[in-house]
C-alpha cells in the first residue's frame, strides 16, 4: 500500500515536484534508518547508506507491479 501511494505522489509530480528519485531521497532514511544507528557510523558511511537505501526504495517504487504480483 506505500508504494501505491508512493507512486500516485509521483503520478501528480508536474504540480508537487515530487519525482521517483525525489521521493525515494526522502523516504529512504524514514523506512530504512533506526534511531540511534548515526552516532554509529561515519559521514561518508551514512552517505552511501541514504545512497543505497534511496535506490532500494526507487527500485521497490517502480516495479511494485511485477514485485507484488
């Protein structure tokens, strides 16, 4: 059901701005960070992790048709 939503957000991108790239940038770290774990790492491994998370969250966005099946 998140990513149905997700993907109505992007349907209307042209009035929110909210692209595919855009939404999984933001929601990445909201689904996949847990509280406390930053402290933890390094900048530059937090870096590549919100990279990492933001192109799991836009693979899962665009084939949710094919994965949910």
């Amino acid at each position: 059901a998140l990513m149905e939503f997700f993907q109505r957000v992007i349907d209307h991108k042209d009035s929110n701005k909210m692209t595919l790239n855009n939404v999984a940038v933001v929601m990445a770290p909201n689904i996949f960070m847990c509280k406390g774990f930053r402290s933890k790492i390094s900048e530059q491994q937090e870096f590549a992790m919100a990279a990492g998370t933001a192109n799991i969250v836009r693979l899962l966005i665009r084939y949710q048709n094919l994965l949910w099946t």
